[in-house]
C-alpha cells in the first residue's frame, strides 16, 4: 500500500477531498520525523510506537580489500506494532 493508496481510502471512509486528506497525513509523517530527529519516541496506543534504536559500535570488515573497519554507535529509527494490531497480522 502507498502513501497515494493510503489518501485515497480515508478520503472515501470519512468524505473529505484527497487534497485535504494528503496535508493531514503530510502533516502527520512530518511530526513524526521531527520527534524522532529530535531523539524523542512516538507513541500510538492500540496501533505502536515509532522507536530509536541505538545500534553498538562494531568492528565490520571489507572483503574485497581484506580490510577491517569500525562502524562507530549509531542510532535508527524503528517502528514497534502494538501487541492488539500484531496479533491481528496473519
């Protein structure tokens, strides 16, 4: 499903016009990535929380080059389903 298959089914459900439909959920994936830019969780109760996940610095290496290299800590953004919507997925 994409973001345009997403507009088009509230826009349906609810009777609103798709202009207005694709601001509000603009807007929404704009807030959510400013809080987690800003290093803070989302949480969606009933639907799950949208995470950042620090990763620990690890020793990788090149194989091509038969190199070694340090990937340093770094963080990742991370999407956790609710317990109710996980146990409705088949």
């Amino acid at each position: 499903m994409t973001k345009a298959d997403i507009v088009n089914e509230i826009a349906k459900s609810t009777g609103v016009e798709k202009v207005q439909v694709q601001a509000i959920v603009e807007a929404f994936m704009d807030s959510v990535k400013d809080a987690m830019i800003k290093g803070e969780n989302v949480y969606l109760r009933g639907f799950g929380s949208f995470i950042i996940k620090k990763r620990a610095e690890k020793v990788a290496r090149n194989i091509s080059k038969n190199t070694t290299i340090t990937i340093p800590e770094h963080n990742i953004p991370a999407f956790k389903p609710a317990k109710s919507f996980a146990g409705e997925v088949k």
